[in-house]
C-alpha cells in the first residue's frame, strides 16, 4: 500500500466533499459525523461518479446519489440503498496538518 | 402532402462507435445525467434491437413537461431512428442517428429531425432548428465526461454491476492487459428501476437541482 496526497483540508472546507484520481483509483473525500472519510468514487453499476451530487438525506439516511443512474450509497458504510451487495470500498485516511493522504494499493 | 420542420446536427468525438451506442441505449442515465431535462422514463419493451419508452421530457425554451411516446430502433451498428410521439400523437417527431467511425477507431455522431406540421406551421422551421441544435449541444455536453468517464474505468477493467476488482480488493493486482474492444451486448441489464409494473420498468429522477462539485478536482 501506498500513501499518497489527495487534497487539502482546506479544499475539503471549500467544498464539503471532493473527489480526484489518485494511482487509478478514483476517490471521495468527504466529512462525516466531524471525521474525513475516504471512499471508493466509482459506481459499482457502470463506473459512473458516486460523490457528482452534494450529500441528500432519504428516509433519515445520508446518501450519495450517482449521477449516471441514481443508485444511492448510504454515507456510514458505503452500501447501496437498492441493492446491498454494491458496497463501495473505504480507504484509510490519514491527516497531517493541511494535507489529506490515502492509503492505495 | 405531408410538411416536415428539418434539423441537423452533428459532432466528433475520440470515442469508440461501440461506447456512443452504449451510452443512446443505456436508456435510464436520461434521469441521472440529464436530470435537468426528464424526469421520468418508463421503458415498455426491449430487446437488442429496439426500445418503446415513455418519457417526461423538458425541451429548450419551452417550460414544461411533455409527455412523449419513443420508440427506438437499431437499424444497423451504425445507424438508429427514433419515433416520438406526443400532445395525444398530435406531434410527431423523427430523428436519424449515424454513426461515423474511423479507422482510428474515432466516431462521429449526426442526428437529423423532421417534425411534422400543417403545411402554415412551415413558418417555424428557424426556430425548431435552433431548438434541436440547442437540445444536441446540451445533451452533448453532459454526455461526453459520461463517455470519457466510462472509456477510463473500461480501460481500467472495469466489469458492469461489479466495479474494479484491484479497487473492490486491496489484495487484488492492478489491471494491466491492453486495451479491450469495447464490449456492448443489447438490451442493457437493468437494475436501478423504482418499479416493476406491468407496464414496464419506470425509472425516476431523483435529484432535481443538484448542488455539486462534479466530476471532480483536477489532478495533483
Ligand atoms: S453508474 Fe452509478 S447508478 Fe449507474
Ligand atoms: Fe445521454
């Protein structure tokens, strides 16, 4: 595993959450519950990008919602609303002072 | 004698024929990616050749919902047509699709629309051709990053409904085969329908205005 800068706390301020490529994988950077949370940006149904839309809440539950298609990923865990075998992957996240970095293989 | 309103639009791209067919036959990103023009699609019939949907639909400079009756037909693997209908089968509406690929395995996409109208309507065809280019640039716009987006997470051996295994599994090696041909089998698996009625699978949209970043910052 690798570790490697993805962005700044600072970006992650400006814009509540964000994604970028690092070492082909594509990743979300986002706050939940006061922690920075890195996850997989790629949407398991055809690639399409999961963290495209700012957060919703559905049925008192967190969201991501995919712009391809609309399927929903629940905040906390990374699993789709619909269909519960689609789990977006979570990296480990690591803070040094401004920096964001990401384990990746 | 029948008076057809004209239109033509065409563009290139660097993406392969295959791709751009996915992408028209991938129905349901109509209330994903072009959430800001259609609301609802409920798809009836499909099969690898052919595709009867209903859909809400907001044209450029008309500011409401039409429902319409479309009916899309695979030609060939270089050539489509699509039948709309709406306003009770008043309008009817005609569009062909070529697709142009080169041997560089570049493809060029033009569609051509005929609207049918009383021959005193003839009068309008400025302003349906200003309308229809307008609806190809728009719908163009948000459906080239899909279409790069999806080459990219192809080539990075991207699997339908799985995702990237190296990505899904820390453990797993990273894809490094060379380029695949882009596979595209007909009609595409559908799962991510509200529900399944009698008739046929609707497909919702579920952000109305988005507040977004897209489709990400730019790299490091
Ligand atoms: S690619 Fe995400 S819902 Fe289809
Ligand atoms: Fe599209």
């Amino acid at each position: 595993m690798q570790k490697k800068l993805i962005g700044t706390l600072n970006e992650l301020n400006k814009h509540k959450q964000f994604s970028r490529w690092v070492n082909d994988h594509d990743i979300l950077v986002f706050l939940n519950k006061n922690k920075v949370k890195a996850i997989s940006n790629i949407c398991p149904h055809f690639g399409g990008p999961v963290g495209y839309h700012e957060i919703t809440e559905v049925n008192g539950e967190k969201v991501f919602t995919c712009l391809w298609h609309n399927l929903q990923f629940n905040v906390d865990n990374g699993v789709c609303t619909l269909h519960k075998n689609l789990k977006l992957r979570e990296y480990e996240v690591i803070i040094d002072s401004d920096n964001i970095f990401v384990y990746v293989n | 004698m029948k008076y057809f309103l004209k239109s033509k639009s065409s563009l290139k791209t660097n993406f392969p024929k295959k791709l751009l067919l996915w992408n028209y036959w991938d129905h349901e990103h109509i209330v994903g990616t072009h959430f800001k023009h259609y609301k609802k699609v409920n798809i009836i019939y499909e099969d690898n050749k052919t595709c009867l949907s209903e859909r809400l639909a907001k044209l450029p400079y008309i500011p409401f919902y039409i429902k319409t009756t479309d009916f899309a037909i695979l030609l060939n693997g270089s050539q489509m047509v699509v039948y709309h209908y709406a306003l009770f089968n008043l309008l009817f509406c005609k569009q062909t699709f070529y697709f142009e690929e080169d041997n560089k395995g570049y493809c060029k996409v033009t569609r051509i629309d005929y609207l049918e109208v009383p021959r005193f309507l003839t009068i309008l065809q400025p302003f349906f051709d200003k309308i229809m280019r307008k609806w190809f640039i728009d719908v163009w716009k948000e459906d080239m990053p899909m279409r790069k987006r999806r080459l990219r997470v192809w080539k990075l051996g991207f699997n339908d409904f799985r995702g990237i295994d190296y990505v899904n599994n820390p453990a797993e090696k990273k894809f490094t085969k060379p380029m695949r041909p882009y596979k595209l089998e007909l009609p595409i698996a559908k799962i991510t329908h509200e529900k399944n009625t009698k008739s046929g699978k609707v497909f919702l949209r579920k952000i109305e205005k988005s507040k977004h970043i897209g489709y990400g910052l730019p790299k490091l």
